[in-house]
C-alpha cells in the first residue's frame, strides 16, 4: 500500500521522532520543515527554516532538530 502525501516542491532528508509517530521531512524550495504523523499521512506541523534546508537528524531525545542548509546548520525545537 502506497500513500503520496502533497509535501510540495523538492522536499529532502526525513526523519521519524524516536517512538516514530512523527515524521519530519524538510521542503526545500518553501523553507520548511512538515511535522507529518504518518498513520493518516496529515501534515500536522510546519516548521519555518532559513534558506535551503535539505538534511536533518533528531537530537536531544526527539527534542531537537538538527538540519543543514545551503549555508550553514541551525535546530529547531519540536
């Protein structure tokens, strides 16, 4: 069973919160990272970014986002 969740233009890295309830994937081109639960494939956060966010990890026992832009790192609190 496959599901496209809508996620918009160029989305990059994702990654699930430790008990993966959460997946949080970064969109490029809107300078966002989306807070998705992935049980109804709802976008239920969106987290606004500096320029070009691509690659991310969690951090701080699922706290923290760490994630790379095209010009530096930056976090974000979940």
């Amino acid at each position: 069973n496959v599901r496209l969740i809508e996620a918009g233009k160029n989305p990059q890295g994702s990654v699930f919160t430790p008990d993966s309830k959460r997946l949080y994937l970064t969109v490029m081109e809107s300078n966002t990272i989306l807070g998705i639960e992935p049980a109804t494939g709802k976008i239920e956060q969106r987290i606004p970014t500096s320029p070009g966010p691509a690659r991310l990890a969690m951090v701080d026992g699922g706290k923290t986002i760490l994630y790379n832009l095209l010009k530096g790192v930056a976090w974000a609190d979940v």
